[in-house]
C-alpha cells in the first residue's frame, strides 16, 4: 500500500474563478460537447473533447526500474518531451472546474490508490514494503489525464525486503481511477470532472464501456473522455467506476471495479 502520510495537499489547492483568467492568461479555446449529454434522476454527464492538445508530448521513466527491487523511500526521475509542468493549461475549462494552482503535473497512482499530483521530474515517495502497481501519466492543470500513447507509464515494482512479486500483468486491459477527488465546493461544485485511465483497452459503442454508478444512478460510458458531472447534490457522493465488455461483465483485474467518496458543498 501507498504511505499515505507522504501525501500532500498541494494538488487540491485551487485558484478560485473570479481570479483563473488573471491567472491563465488570454483563452484561445471554447468549450464544446463530443457527443450526447446522458441525463438521469436529475444527474447529467457530458463527455468533452475541447482541450489543449498535446499530440507530441511524451513520458519516460528513468527510475524505478520496472520489476526492480528497492528500499523506501523510492526515487522517482522522470524525462518529458513537449509538456512543461507547473504551466497553466490555457483552455476555459481552467476556468470552471477545480483547476491546480500550481499548473500541469504528473499524476502518480499506486495500486490504484488515489492519485499524487508531482510538479517536478524528480522525487521521492515512502511506499509500504512488497509489490506495487505504479501508474504514472501527464496532467492538464485542471487534473484531465493525456491518453496518447507515450504520456503514461504502467509498471510494477517491489519495495523492501519481501520477495513477492506482483502478480498484476501490465499487458491486461485495466482501468484506474483519476477523478474526482476530495471536496468540491461553491462553483468548483457545479461542474465536477469524471476521469480515468485506460491501459490495454479502448471503449466503443460495440465493444467495452465503463459503467459508472453515480449516487446509484448508472451510466454507460462508451468514449474514453473526461465527463462533466451536473447536478450532484451537497453531501457524499458515491462513484463506482467498473470496465465492462459489451454485455455488461465485468473484465477480470484487480481495479476494473473501483468505488469513491467524494463531498460535495454548495
């Protein structure tokens, strides 16, 4: 398991709305839909497709070597081609959603763990002793995942003196959770961004989706986009993501079912 107290909170610090434009800069992009809007019991999820593109960006990792055996805490080190981090991502949507302070980062999953947002290409990182499953991919600033092939990086590792090794096959289709995450409130909570990330997979209209379970309600997502979410009330909301075929049967892996807490304050 990740040491969670290594976390820190500097992902979730967020420049308010009235001050993203001063902050971002002049805009160049407009906000657009990539297909049908999917409305039920009074929740609505938009899939958008509008963002700055990074058709070139790439990610490799240096350390730690995959399937290699270390102490902790982990050095992480990190090379990155036509992606600059700590940048502000100019697009609108910065300017209404929950949106990094600190601009584009690296997000860091272990074992499908909640994400850490990194803001530099070299760090350490305390993980528990045995086997992990480390994901790594390039980050918008306001948290949306870059899914070309080259902006990620899926490997396991082992930490400490316990032996085993993971038993997670990194050429299997997964789905790990990315968004949301923590507490939304006042206008960061009127438009709330469902993301995840795919290794191995792609979805489609006949072939896999994502089921997303919302607060109970279900939706089938067949696009692999970030979702605008609408329409959660104030309190806890539940997010249950799970990777399913065309039938709706779950694919055998260990985090193609994953569930979520979120707070929602008005």
């Amino acid at each position: 398991m990740l040491a969670l107290g290594s976390c820190s909170a500097s992902e979730t610090a967020t420049t308010s709305p009235a001050d993203r434009p001063t902050a971002l800069g002049a805009q160049t992009t407009t906000n657009s839909v990539a297909g049908e809007a999917q409305t039920k019991n009074g929740l609505t999820l938009t899939p958008f497709d509008d963002s700055p593109r990074f058709p070139s960006a790439q990610m490799r990792v240096n350390t730690p070597i995959a399937g290699s055996t270390m102490a902790s805490p982990v050095s992480f080190s990190y090379d990155l081609t036509n992606f600059q981090l700590t940048k502000m991502t100019g697009s609108d949507h910065a300017m209404q959603m929950a949106n990094s302070m600190k601009g584009q980062h690296i997000h860091l999953i272990i074992d499908n763990q909640p994400y850490i947002a990194k803001y530099e290409t070299k760090f350490t990182q305390d993980l528990t002793p045995g086997p992990h499953v480390v994901l790594s991919f390039l980050s918008r600033s306001y948290h949306e995942s870059l899914k070309q092939r080259g902006a990620y990086d899926l490997r396991t590792i082992s930490v400490g003196k316990d032996t085993t090794r993971s038993n997670f096959d990194v050429k299997a289709p997964a789905l790990f959770y990315s968004r949301p995450k923590d507490t939304y409130a006042g206008n960061d909570a009127k438009k709330i961004m469902l993301d995840f990330y795919l290794v191995n997979t792609t979805l489609s209209a006949s072939g896999n989706k994502v089921r997303a379970t919302i607060n109970g309600t279900e939706f089938l997502l067949d696009q692999w986009l970030p979702y605008l979410m609408e329409g959660l009330p104030a309190g806890q909301a539940t997010i249950k993501l799970e990777l399913v075929d065309n039938g709706g049967t779950l694919i055998p892996g260990p985090y193609n079912s994953v569930t979520r807490t979120i707070t929602v304050q008005p």
